[in-house]
C-alpha cells in the first residue's frame, strides 16, 4: 500500500544533514567493477532505491555483493559472473535506466546482455538511441525482443571514432564501460564531461583503463584486454546538497549540508547568492541559510557541465516563487521538467510555461512545441494542497513546498524519492519539519 506523507508547512528547517556518494556516480561504479578480473570496494555509498536495483542485477548475473554492516562500504566479486534469465532481469530492474550500461561490460565477460524495455522519471523521452548507435559503432549486434533487447559480439568489441550530437552523460558512460576493454583507440568527442563522469574516469583508471580527457569534449580511450578491481570513495552527491540548500531558502531556513563540496557546485553557489541565498564554506561541507531579506528574481538557463545543472532547477523555481519580481529560467537539457510546476500553481504559485525559448541563446526545444520555459512571478505565498510526485527532483521540489506553505499538504508517490535522497524523512525530522506518514 503507497504511503502518504502529511505535511504539515511553515516551520523552517534548521539543522545538519549529511550527503554520502552521489547517485549519478555510484550505481554506475558499481556496473564498472563488472569489468575486473577481482573484487572493488566501494566507499560512501548511500542507501538509495538505485543502488538496491543494481545489486539485485548483480547478484542475478552471478556477482558478490558484500555490504559492510557499519560503513555501509561494497565488496562487489565478479569472478562468477553469468547470464541471467531474461525475465529476472526485467522483473529486478523495474523502472530503472541502469541496466542499458550493463551491456559493454556484460558483453566483455560472458559474451552477451539483455535489456528490459526502460523506465525512469517521466521529464523526457531520454531515448537509448545513443546507447544502441554506440555499441553498434563498437561492433555489437542488436536484436529486439519481446519484452527488451538482447546485444552481443560475435567477433568482439572494437575501438571506434566516436561523436555524440549532445553531450549525453549516459551515452558517455556507456562509451566509457565499453572502450576500456575494446580492441584498439576509441575517440569520443561531443562528450559530458560532469564531476561524475570524471570521477567514473577515476575508478576505470584505477582498474588499470587508459583514458584521458582532452579539450572541447574529446575523451580518448585506449583498450586493454584486462582490468582488476577498485578501491575507489565516490564523490559526494551535490544534486542532493543543492536540494537542501533550496530546502533552506525556499522555509526561511538554515541548514549545513555535510559532505557538499564546492567545487562541483561553482555554478550553483553563484546563481544561490544572486537570489539573495548565503553560504559558509569550510573543510566539512557548506551551511546554507536564508538571511531574513528578500529574494531577488533572475534569470536562469539549465545546461550541461559546468552550466547550471538541470536538477539544480527544480528546487530553485520553488525558491523564486518567493522572490520579489518576474523570473525566467529556460531548461535546455530536459524537455519536460516543467511538469511539476502545475503542483505549485494550485499551492498558488504564479508560473507561466512556453514553448518559447525565453534565453540568451535558441536550445534544441524551440521549434519542438516543448513547453520548456517558466516565468514565475513572486513573492506569493503558497498553501497546503494534495501533492501526487512525478518524478525525483520534482518531488522533492513539491516536499519544500508543502514544508513552506500555509496549512497541510498530502503527498504521495514519495518512493520516487527514495531513488535519490538516502533516508529523507529521517533527514526532514532532524531539521525540525512537522509531518507525519502513514
């Protein structure tokens, strides 16, 4: 039975949080430990739906995962890897995207992989045309079946010249799975080139991969026929800690976000104190607190490494409901992701979507028909109303809402959370929120 969350708003949250590995990172490190010959330990995971679904996945194609009771710390042994039954595979993965990144590895160690038809939030279409066009560059076979896809390598995985005709950090991913064990020079250029990404780069050269990152977008990958296993501690998830850090604005708020790292969030700290927002920064992580003035509207644009982050948005339109003018943010990078503002109109946000691009500069999406683009009109104030989430960054968007709006929210959908934000209600408690579930 879903629960629900009741939300009982006003109360600013004031308090410490802690942020462990980032959930761009981690699921992903763990499918990389597939490609070594040992074992990987991998450091500062956090407890999230993901990381569940991946160890199932592993689990099921013959890995050993480990999970240290106190750290929290995984062991992950490939050395019995297999084939899975196709319908275990569809039945583990849910509505997840990560199996589609199984592939290159999978097809490195027992010859072939199978791949569910793909979930995931519902903010694009995120197709896996990417994906397909890049094994099928290395060599791989495609086939479509009843309920998913099966790809294989009868004559192996080659190197090959890579461009991607957007940065697609999945589809850099699965360059970077698939190259390091490919025959020959792999070249990918048009590649992401996030923190992540980078920190992906880290555990595969610790494997023993070859890979350096040149300029304007190019990676260059040179196969080896063998890795070994990592000991690697992931980066801390600054999507989770830019949340917070909205958290803290958006209720009037004061929160210290430990593990939040500045340098990946050079972009949103600007924009942060440009609203009006103030931070400390030390060793530790950054408190983040509002400063008792008012908000100031801005202009906004979402955009790939090192831009403003897409996922930052979410959460930062619900702090413009509050600030003193007309805001605009333009999102480039999903076409969707404006979906959840209909929550915050009825809570009596004045939010007005257009196909438009209202930006400095044309995107993708503008002769789409995408409503991809908000003005927001503040300050307003919100009230209490029955939230059902739509997707992770949008639900957690809808959740400060309620904790800063006038009366009691009801949300549900709150598993999509989970996907991302490691034990949220637990987290919201200790900043002081009013809410109960049941």
């Amino acid at each position: 039975m879903a629960s629900v969350l009741t939300i009982r708003g006003g109360v600013p949250l004031k308090g410490k949080v802690s942020v462990r590995g980032a959930k761009n990172l981690v699921p992903k490190a763990m499918v990389a430990s597939l490609l070594g010959n040992d074992s990987s330990l991998l450091r500062n995971v956090p407890e999230i739906k993901d990381v569940e679904v991946v160890t199932s996945l592993l689990r099921l194609h013959g890995v050993e995962v480990t999970k240290d009771p106190v750290t929290g710390d995984l062991s992950l042994d490939p050395t019995k890897v297999k084939t899975a039954q196709m319908k275990d595979i569809d039945a583990h993965a849910g509505d997840s995207r990560i199996p589609i990144l199984f592939c290159g590895p999978l097809i490195h160690a027992i010859g072939e992989a199978f791949i569910p038809d793909l979930g995931g939030c519902k903010i694009g279409d995120r197709p896996i045309d990417y994906h397909l066009d890049v094994l099928r560059q290395f060599g791989a076979v495609v086939e479509k079946r009843e309920g998913g896809i099966s790809i294989s390598a009868p004559k192996g995985l080659k190197g090959a010249k890579l461009s991607l005709p957007y940065p697609s950090v999945g589809a850099t991913e699965q360059v970077l799975l698939t190259a390091t064990r490919a025959e020959g020079i792999t070249e990918l250029s048009g590649a992401a080139i996030e923190p992540e990404i980078m920190d992906l780069i880290a555990v595969l050269q610790k494997m023993g991969a070859i890979i350096s990152v040149q300029t304007d977008r190019v990676i260059r990958i040179e196969g080896v026929p063998h890795l070994s296993g990592f000991n690697h501690r992931a980066l801390p998830d600054r999507n989770e800690a830019a949340s917070w850090a909205s958290a803290a604005l958006v209720t009037q708020g004061d929160i210290y976000v430990e593990g939040a790292n500045q340098p990946d969030l050079t972009a949103f700290l600007n924009t942060y104190r440009r609203i009006g927002g103030a931070f400390d920064i030390d060793d530790e992580g950054i408190r983040f607190y509002h400063t008792g003035g008012k908000l100031s509207p801005l202009v906004l644009e979402t955009d790939v490494h090192p831009g403003f982050m897409t996922d930052w948005q979410q959460p930062l339109v619900v702090a413009l409901t509050q600030a003193v003018g007309v805001s605009i943010v333009h999102e480039t990078v999903y076409e969707n992701r404006f979906g959840f503002t209909q929550a915050l109109i009825r809570m009596g946000a004045s939010i007005q979507v257009h196909r438009e691009c209202l930006g400095s500069i044309p995107c993708r999406f503008g002769q789409r028909n995408f409503l991809h683009s908000a003005v927001i009109s503040g300050p307003t104030q919100l009230q209490g109303t029955d939230i059902d989430i739509p997707d992770l960054r949008g639900g957690f968007s809808h959740l400060i809402a309620a904790l800063a709006a006038n009366g009691t929210s009801r949300v549900t959908g709150i598993e999509l959370i989970n996907r991302g934000y490691e034990r949220f209600q637990s987290k919201l408690e200790n900043l002081g929120a009013d809410f109960d579930i049941a």
